[in-house]
C-alpha cells in the first residue's frame, strides 16, 4: 500500500472524525464505555501530535508527551499529513513497533484514524464501512509490527485466518514463544 494513499486516507477518516465529535461531543464511544466522542478525539489528537513531532524530527528514542505542542483537532490533522507528506518512508526513526522507519508512523497513523472514525461514527449511529485492503493491511500490522513488539513470548499455538471477502490468508505459528507470521494457505 502507497504511503500517499494511507495519508489520504488518513485525512479524509481524520476530518470525518472531527466532524462527527462536532455533531454530539458528549456521545458515549460504545467501543470505549469510559469515553465520550470528545473523550476519543483528544486522544487521537494526542496521537497525530506524537506522531507527527516523531515523523518531523526522527529522533532515535521515543520523544516525551510532555514536549508536544498543544493542538486543536484541526491544526494537529492538518500537521500531521503535512508533515507525513514530507517525510522519507524509508528514514530511520525510533518507534515502538518492529518497523523502524517512517513508514511505520505512515502506517500507524492511517489505521489508527481509521478506527478511531469507526468509534466516532458507532457513537453517532452512521457507520461506513472500512475498505476491505485496509482491513487487511490492518490485521497485517497488528500481526507482523505490533503483536511481536508488545508480547515478550507466545504460547505454542497455530492458526490460520482466511479473508472471507477477498484474497487474504494468514498463518500464524509459535514455535519456542516466537510467533511466525506468513500470508499462505494453510
């Protein structure tokens, strides 16, 4: 997936996002019971902030929250595909997944608005759906970059996953608590 098609995406699930915190920013997040719509557009506003100052000065250790500037919606949007705009992919820059790149925060920021417009929307009753290679790409991240950046040892397992709508299959394997990601049939 190009890095520019993931920040159009991430652009238009952003401004989708505040428009629809703007309808009713006191909404309950069914998917998150503890937040209001307010409550979720502040972190992902926090999120667009890190990851933006992260992408901009690829720095190699992670940058504290407390140095981040403190954006509207907009402005932190707005900052952040300009700044993913600008940015090398392939540039080296700590992050907390296995990818090390630029590439990562791309990647990162796309599916996280991603998700967060999905919340926003079920808060609200008006669900539109996430396009079928995103999702993919999506479960592709959380198997190949951030399950074996958060999880120090997996049980011995397998498990194949196959995509119901479109040429997608995944074989997951741990074997001595390292979990092994293929996209192959079974």
């Amino acid at each position: 997936m190009e890095a520019a098609y993931r920040i159009d995406r991430l652009a238009d699930d952003g401004h989708r996002l505040i428009e629809l915190v703007g309808r009713d920013p006191r909404a309950t997040v069914p998917s998150c019971p503890d937040w209001t719509t307010t409550d979720l557009l502040d972190h992902v506003r926090r999120v667009w902030t890190s990851i933006a100052a992260h992408a901009d000065q690829l720095p190699d250790e992670p940058l504290p929250w407390s140095g981040l500037p403190d954006l509207d919606a907009d402005a932190a949007l707005d900052q952040l595909v300009r700044v993913l705009r600008g940015v090398d992919p392939g540039a080296p820059v700590w992050t907390w997944g296995t990818d090390r790149t630029a590439a990562f925060y791309i990647r990162r920021a796309h599916h996280e608005t991603a998700v967060h417009r999905v919340d926003a929307e079920l808060a609200l009753g008006d669900r539109t759906p996430i396009p079928a290679d995103d999702a993919l790409d999506g479960l592709d991240e959380l198997l190949t970059t951030v399950l074996p950046a958060r999880v120090e040892e997996f049980p011995e397992r397998s498990l194949h996953l196959h995509q119901t709508d479109g040429d997608g299959e995944f074989m997951l394997e741990a074997v001595d608590g390292v979990l092994d990601v293929r996209r192959e049939h079974a």
